[in-house]
C-alpha cells in the first residue's frame, strides 16, 4: 500500500506496562483511507494494548510506548493528546461498551458531541444522522443507558463516538458478549459507514468469523508481534490459521446480553 494513502501507520511498535511486562514487540499495520481493518489475536496478544497506544491511552495504564512510531494523518501519535486525537478525528469505542449508565441514551449521545465543541445545531443534527443509523436508539432516547440491552449500550457507546464525527473508527471487541444477531446488526451498520460515509474503521475481535466477513483485511497478532497481514476473503474459511493463531476461541462463544 502507498504510504501516502495511509490514513494510519504503525511501524515497530513496541509498548511495555510498568516499564516492565512487554506487551507490544514489534507492530507494524498500515490502514489505508476508506478501509475496514480487523485486529485479531487470542487473549493477551496485545489487541487492546495496540489500540490504546493508538489513541495515546497508554500512559492512563501505566503503560509506554516503548519505540516505534504511530502516525494519524501526519500527527506523531505519541506526541498528541488523547482529547487531541479525538479532535483530530481518531475516535476509540473502548472494549466494554462504556455508557454513562446514569445518563439517558440521548444524554449519552449529545456528551459525545460536546468534546469536538459542536453547537448545538450541530448536534441536534448529528444525533438525528445516529438515530437513523440506530433506530433503536431513536425508541429508547429516554431511557437510562444502565436499563438497556447490552446490544443498545454498544450501539450507545458507537452512537456517541460518531458524534465526534469520526474519519477513523476504532473499536476493541464491539461483537462481545452479545447474541450473534445484534452482533450481525451493529455490523451492518458499521459496513454502512464505511460505504456511504467512508469511515475508515479498525477493529479489535476475538470473534474472527464476524471480522473477516465485514473487514477488506485483516492483520493478525501473536504474542505482540504482526505475523501475518492478508486480504479478508483469503483468511476466510482458513480454519488452520485460525485455529494457529487465534486459538481455541477462534469464534467467541457468545453469552446471552445482560444489561448491567
Ligand atoms: N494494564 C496492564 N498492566 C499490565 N499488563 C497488561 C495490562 N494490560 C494488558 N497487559 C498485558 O499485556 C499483554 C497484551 O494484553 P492485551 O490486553 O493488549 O491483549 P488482547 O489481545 O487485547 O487480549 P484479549 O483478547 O484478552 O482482550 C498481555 O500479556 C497482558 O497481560
Ligand atoms: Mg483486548
């Protein structure tokens, strides 16, 4: 891929936590404009630790880049801040689909419009664009974050990083813990995105079947090393690589969306 089509470049990452465990030893992905990236690994690989460099949340962890270089459109990562970054249009879903649970849903969407210093024009608009992408946020705009669905507070926590107007999308394990049919469902959504809007988008999954059905290309992690960077289609159905790399729970069994 040229470089100059990059929207990210990661080149020989390496992170560590308490200036001790080494978790990244060597990362290097290119994700170019308009493409959909998925991270995959088995637990500890280093998936979440790379995102969060990404969005320069490391040092919140106790944790450092080390050496190596992330670039965003032309800003040095590791030198911008995270609030920065978000202006700058690199917006992160953090695993675990994190809402204000105290907040209503529509609560939760217009603080995420807040950070980029939207008017509120700017947001009343934005949050009708949210609701036609997730209607069922539309039903439940009332609603305390913490009484809905686990499949609704993901689309939440999406919800309110789109309010910041994303180019790069960034989300850590958003199939997680939810039935496989909400699961199909928010990633339909994302693929809309990215076709109608193209929003680049990166995402972090244990569940491989679901990345590589929506991602053009996917990178693979081994114990904080790239090993393998290839077309989606041709990892597709590749139970070997599967089974090599990512282990056990190539695909993620899926547990029943509790909200709480
Ligand atoms: N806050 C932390 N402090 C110390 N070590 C950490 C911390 N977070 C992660 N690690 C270690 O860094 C390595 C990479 O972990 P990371 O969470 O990035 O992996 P992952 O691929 O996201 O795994 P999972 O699939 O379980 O989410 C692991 O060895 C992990 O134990
Ligand atoms: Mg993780």
């Amino acid at each position: 891929m040229a470089l100059e089509t990059a929207l990210l470049a990661v080149d020989d990452l390496k992170a560590s936590y308490n200036h001790a465990i080494t978790a990244l030893d060597g990362v290097s992905f290119n994700l170019a404009r308009g493409e959909i990236l998925a991270l995959l690994g088995a637990n500890g690989a280093g998936k979440t630790t790379t995102l969060k460099a990404l969005s320069n949340l490391l040092p919140a962890e106790r944790g450092q880049v080390v050496s190596g270089s992330i670039r965003f459109d032309g800003l040095d990562v590791v030198r911008t801040s995270p609030a920065a970054l978000v202006r700058a249009g690199l917006v992160q879903v953090l695993e675990g689909r994190h809402c204000f649970r105290s907040l209503t849903v529509e609560e939760n969407l217009v603080s995420g419009g807040l950070g980029r210093g939207s008017t509120r024009a700017q947001i009343a608009e934005d949050i009708e664009k949210v609701y036609a992408r997730f209607p069922r946020l539309k039903e439940k705009r009332r609603a305390f974050s913490g009484l809905t669905s686990g499949g609704e507070q993901q689309m939440t926590a999406i919800g309110r990083a789109l309010m910041s107007r994303p180019r790069l999308l960034v989300l850590d394990e958003p199939s997680m813990g939810l039935a496989p049919i909400v699961v199909q469902d928010i990633f339909r959504t994302l693929r809309l995105l990215n076709r109608e809007e193209g929003l680049s988008i990166l995402l972090a999954e244990q569940n491989s079947a679901v990345a590589l059905k929506y991602a053009h290309r996917a990178i693979i992690l081994e114990n904080g090393v790239t090993v393998l960077a290839a077309e989606a289609h041709d990892l597709r159905g590749r139970d070997d690589i599967k089974s090599f790399y990512l282990g056990q729970r190539a695909v993620a069994p899926s547990i029943p969306a509790v909200a709480g």
